[in-house]
C-alpha cells in the first residue's frame, strides 16, 4: 500500500525558513515523480514544486522560484521541500504527491497538474505570520 507522510509545517513569521518532509513507503522512489501541492483556505489546490526520480530534475512554480527547494533522499525514501524567505501568501496546507512515471521522464515534463497525481499525503499546515 502506498502511504505518503508528511511532516515539517508549523507557524513561521515572514522572512522564517521551514522544511518540510514527505516520507513514503510501499513504493521505492526510483520510478516515481513526487510533487509538493499547497491549498489555502478557499483556494484551489496549486502545484509548488516536483522531482524526479528518473533523472533528478526538478520544477518550481514561478510563485516559489528562487525560494524553495525540492531534493530527495532516496535512501529513506523521503523528499524535502525547504522553503526560504516565506511569506504570508504561502500560508496553507501543504501536500505531498506521488505518481509513476515512464523512464526518463524529466519534472519540467511531468510539471505539478493535480490531477496527474495518484497518491496523496493527508498534508501539513504551514502558517507565515507579517
């Protein structure tokens, strides 16, 4: 059974730093892209970022560019999201997502549509105060 977990969030005053952890289980990363997901209260569910497994390439939403970053410890099958310089607008819960994907698939291709993710985390709620 795939389970994705994730862990990390808290409150965060702006300009704070947190990093968030998605460890996953019943699957090995090797074949899959894992994606982290926010959704702010009455908002819809937007794509922050993706890896990988295939190639180790990454994707970053313009929102978040140049403030988080997506890197995976395949080891203990766990991807991270640390996230720089918050803001208020980055309030929400945040999700993890897992999908398999063909060989060679890079994360600019797979890119952080919802909808082409499978599996889901239950989220962590991250809060950045002004």
């Amino acid at each position: 059974e795939v389970q994705l977990v994730e862990s990390g969030g808290g409150l965060v005053q702006a300009g704070g730093s947190l990093r968030l952890s998605c460890a996953a289980s019943g699957f090995t990363f090797d074949d899959y892209a894992i994606g982290w997901f926010r959704q702010a209260p009455g908002k819809e569910r937007e794509g922050v970022s993706c890896i990988s497994s295939s190639d180790g390439s990454t994707y970053y939403a313009d929102s978040v560019k140049g403030r988080f970053t997506i890197s995976s410890d395949n080891a203990k099958n766990t991807v991270y999201l640390q996230m720089n310089s918050l803001k208020p607008e980055d309030t929400a819960v945040y999700y993890c997502a897992a999908v398999l994907i063909p060989p060679r698939t890079t994360a600019q291709a797979m890119g952080v549509i919802p909808l082409k993710y499978d599996y889901w985390g239950q989220g962590t709620q991250v809060t950045v105060s002004s």
